[in-house]
C-alpha cells in the first residue's frame, strides 16, 4: 500500500506561525503533525509514502530524511 502527503500549501490561516515553519510540522503535543502522520500510516501497514512539498519545503525534507527512520 502506498500513500502521497501534499506538505506544499503556504498555511495563510495559520499565520503569523506558518512564517517561519510549514504547517506539515507544527507541534501537536511535542511532535510535529507530520510525524505522527508518518508514524501512523506505519502502524497500518502502509509502506511507501510520497511526501510533496512546496513552501519551506527544505526544513521538511531536513525532517524527514531519506525516509529510512519511517
């Protein structure tokens, strides 16, 4: 099973928070949203995720690596 996560809107309604990071990882507790969407589909058997970026996408992809931690 595969999955595709779109991390390239700006987040205009989460301004003035989205200036300096993406939407995809802000913080829900002390994880970004990101990770405990990658987490998740993990769990449920998904094996290959395409992340697609966009808007500050260097500090996502600074997060996610080359995917091998998922």
């Amino acid at each position: 099973m595969k999955a595709v996560i779109q991390c390239g809107g700006m987040g205009m309604r989460l301004r003035p928070f989205t200036s300096v990071l993406p939407k995809p990882l802000m913080p829900i507790g002390a994880r970004p949203v990101l990770e405990l969407l990658l987490k998740w589909l993990r769990r449920n058997g998904i094996e290959n995720v395409y992340v697609t970026t966009g808007y500050l996408g260097h500090l996502i992809r600074s997060v996610c690596g080359d995917g091998s931690q998922w």
